[in-house]
C-alpha cells in the first residue's frame, strides 16, 4: 500500500467535487503504451497506474503548492475576514505546505499560511497541533494500543486538504472505471525530476472536466503533481504539485516538537478523550449521521454523476463558524435564481462544476452543466 493512501482526497477538490471523485477509464488502459522521453524506459500506462498504487518510500520531505482557478463569477461579501480569504484560498488562490515523512509512526505537515503556520506532528505516540496564530498548541498521547495502528500522515491544511500529491492521485485513480480514455503524453518534469505523464480523458462529453493529468516520478513512481483542466482550458483549474522533495529519510530533530516560550499547551487527558468519544456515540449522534447519510446520494454515474445533499437545517447550521456561515448566506443571496418542475433555488456556474441550492434545502453539485443539475433534482 502507498505510504500517502491514508485518507480521502475529494475535500480538496470541493468546489469541484465531481471533477475527480467520478473519474474513470482502467479498461482502456492495458492497450497504451507510454511514448516516454528516450532517457526514460517505455511504460505502459497499466504499468504506470500499477506503480502508483504500489509506490512505497521510507522517507521524504519537500514543498506542497495547492492552487485552484475554478472560473467562478465575482462573490459578493467573501472577501472580507479571516475566513473569506481560506474559502478563497479554495476556489481562486492557493496553499503552500511543507511535509515531511520517515516511517508509519513519524510524520508532520506544516501549512504555511499569510498569517501564521499551523503544524501537525506524529512522533510515535505523541501528537501535536501548533498554531502560531494564538500561540496555542495541543498535545494528544495515544493509547499504547493505537499508537502503532495510525499509520496515517497528518494534515494541517484546511478543510481537509491532501498532504501530497500521492492523495490527490487516489481519489482519481481509486475509482476508474471504463467511463476515461487513459493515454499518455511522454516524459515531464517536476520539481527538478523526470517523471512520466498519464492523460486522464472523460468519453462523456457533458463532462466539463476536459483532463486530469498525473505527473508520475520515474525513479519513485509516487505522483509528483496532479493537474485538473476544465474543458476546453489551457490552464488547471486544479494542481496540486511538488515545488521542491527530497527522498532522504528527514532527520528525526523534524518530529521532535518543543512548544516556544509563551505557548498555551493543553493537554487533554483520557478521561476528557473518553467523554467526546461518548458524545459522539450518543443516540443523537447517531441520529445526526443517519439523517445525513439518508439524504445524501449520487445522481448518475462517471463524470456526470451529481451529487444530492441535504443542506443543515435551523441552528444547527448557524450555529458552526458565524462568520463563514453568514458569508456563504450572503453569496447564497447573490446567486442567480432558477426554477422548474424540480422546484426554485439558487445556482453557481464556473468553469469545472456547477451548483445548485434550492429552497426546499437540498445542494446539488457536480462537473456539469446547470441543466444536468436540473434533471437531478427532479429525481
């Protein structure tokens, strides 16, 4: 198994959800054969999706650069603050993440952000979250009979945002089907190395989602960069990419976190770990996720498939984050109103993925056109 295939990737790719997460083509694939630059040994393309998928390193370190350029139109109110400019980030910006990895148990990411670092480090059974923000970090201590079964790289971007390349690459690859046309283009570079490049092509021409391109280390065969391309588009909506990486397992100093003067260190304690594992097995917790797992569902299958969600409802949902909440209000105002047998609401179109809320409360979102969302929203 990857050492980076540790979690889902998709939330990176939220604003354009579908544009990755219904991406297709493995039965094409044995039939390609890789037109590699002469200094690298022809590969398949079967072969190359095999390397990724068994890509395993004792240890690396380097540069993360997320960007997105989703073509979305102007968003009344989201600028402003704190949290505007991380929902920005998402959709028209970009995040820059240092990472370093020796082994199951030894990882940190450091998300370098305009107004401060925050870093996540796992050094055996101890786990830190710093942010230099506030000054504060916290401590967890796993229990002895976890600590060797988290084997996972941590995560210091926001909302869920993959540590590497390797974990954008997974949410493609994981789910191929026979829906793309998988070719490849030769030979590339990134941060400095050569790397062969697969060509991921949706064949369902209602797609907005024109490729998916995967830079794959030709020594290491870990992606190096993903690339996602509206239709049409000279240029990524999407990359997330190696600005610079080593191979050398980091020395151990990079695990090793010692809180600087003037930190506020919590330390929760077993009994307080033990309480909000409680609470989330209460039988209102496990109402809350039935609700929710109930009223979502997918519309569809491969690059036109829309996802179907049901928005949070009352105080539930003005009650998380305030000043995001209000934000996304006021954008939600701002949008152009559409209306059919389905119903009313509101609808966001840019360059990779449309989306569509309506007032009956549901969200409907994938890389389509607004009149697919329709079609799934009288479903």
């Amino acid at each position: 198994m990857s050492v980076f295939r540790s979690r889902p990737a998709l939330r990176w790719l939220v604003p354009a959800a579908a544009a990755v997460a219904v991406i297709g083509g493995g039965a094409a694939a044995g039939t390609i054969v890789a037109s590699a630059d002469p200094s690298l040994p022809e590969r398949s393309a079967a072969q190359l999706l095999v390397d990724v998928q068994n890509a395993k390193v004792d240890g690396f370190s380097g540069t993360v650069v997320q960007t997105a350029d989703l073509g979305l139109p102007s968003l009344p109110g989201v600028t402003s603050g704190a949290g505007g400019a991380e929902i920005m980030k998402l959709v028209a910006g970009s995040n820059t993440a240092r990472v370093w990895y020796a082994g199951e148990d030894k990882a940190r990411i450091a998300l370098m952000g305009t107004l401060g670092e925050t870093d996540v480090i796992r050094n055996g059974s101890d786990v830190w979250l710093w942010r230099s923000t506030d000054s504060s970090a916290t401590h967890f201590k796993l229990p002895a009979d976890k600590a060797g079964k988290v084997g996972r790289t941590p995560s210091a971007l926001p909302s869920g945002l993959p540590s590497t390349p390797q974990e954008a690459a997974d949410a493609a690859l994981a789910a191929i089907d026979p829906t793309t046309a998988v070719t490849t283009t030769g030979a590339a570079k990134v941060a400095g190395r050569d790397a062969y490049e697969l060509v991921l092509t949706p064949r369902d021409t209602a797609s907005l989602v024109g490729q998916v391109r995967l830079a794959i280390d030709a020594e290491e065969h870990i992606p190096l960069g993903v690339d996602v391309y509206a239709k049409g588009a000279n240029d990524p909506a999407v990359r997330v990419a190696f600005q610079q990486v080593s191979f050398k397992v980091p020395d151990a100093q990079q695990f090793t976190f010692n809180p600087p003067p003037g930190t506020k260190v919590t330390e929760p304690n077993a009994a307080e770990l033990a309480e909000e594992h409680d609470k989330a097995l209460t039988p209102e917790a496990h109402k809350a996720q039935r609700q929710a797992a109930e009223g979502t569902r997918v519309v569809g299958k491969g690059w036109t498939s829309v996802l179907v969600a049901k928005l949070p409802a009352g105080d539930d949902a003005k009650g998380r984050q305030g000043e995001v909440a209000g934000q996304l209000d006021a954008v939600i105002g701002s949008l152009p109103k559409a209306s059919g047998t389905w119903g009313s609401g509101r609808v966001l179109t840019s360059a990779l993925f449309s989306a569509l809320i309506t007032d009956d409360g549901r969200v409907l979102v994938g890389a389509v056109a607004p009149e697919k969302l329709y079609e799934a929203a009288g479903k």
